[in-house]
C-alpha cells in the first residue's frame, strides 16, 4: 500500500502531471526511427503510467500477445487515453477531475 500519489487525501494534478519520462540513446533512435518518430509526436498526448509498459516494450522490439498499438507512444495508431491515477486507499482517479 505504498504506491499511491497521495497518501489520505485525492492526488493533486501537481502529484500527476507528468504520469512518466522516456530516455531514449542515439544508438537506439538509430535502429528504430520510425518509433522515436511517432513517441516524438505524441509527447504532449494525454497518458498515463498504463503507456509506460505498451510503449517500452514496442520501442525496443518486444511483442506480446496482450499488446495494444493504441496504448503504444510509438505507434502510427496511439489514441489519447483516459489519464487514471491511482491514489490513496486503492481508488482510481482521472485526472481531469483532480484539483
């Protein structure tokens, strides 16, 4: 019970705007342009940390049965999505609702 935003009350947006960073090397840009192209595209996209695992694991070539090309930062076919935000007592926020 230690992964939440706020510990006893809502997550503010100042908790959440930045749901998760990517650092990408030259090297990397390099072997898969086309992705760093599109995660480029779609760096001010609404997302949150469930982007994180479809998109890191698209850009280095990882393929899964589960995986979704419309949660993938590096895809042609990325949709904004809902920007949930988990906090405190296991509730799920959305962050358009957060203060």
């Amino acid at each position: 019970n230690l992964s939440s935003h706020n510990e006893g009350s809502p997550p503010s947006k100042y908790d959440a705007h930045i749901p998760f960073l990517i650092w990408y090397s030259p090297k990397l840009g390099s072997a898969f342009p086309d992705k760093i192209s599109n995660l480029l595209q779609h760096k001010d996209a609404k997302v949150s940390s469930e982007n994180l695992i479809y998109s890191i694991t698209s850009m280095v070539g990882i393929h899964y049965p589960a995986q979704d090309a419309m949660k993938d930062l590096t895809s042609l076919f990325f949709k904004n999505d809902k920007q949930l935000i988990y906090g405190e007592s296991n509730k799920i926020y959305s962050y358009s609702d957060l203060k």
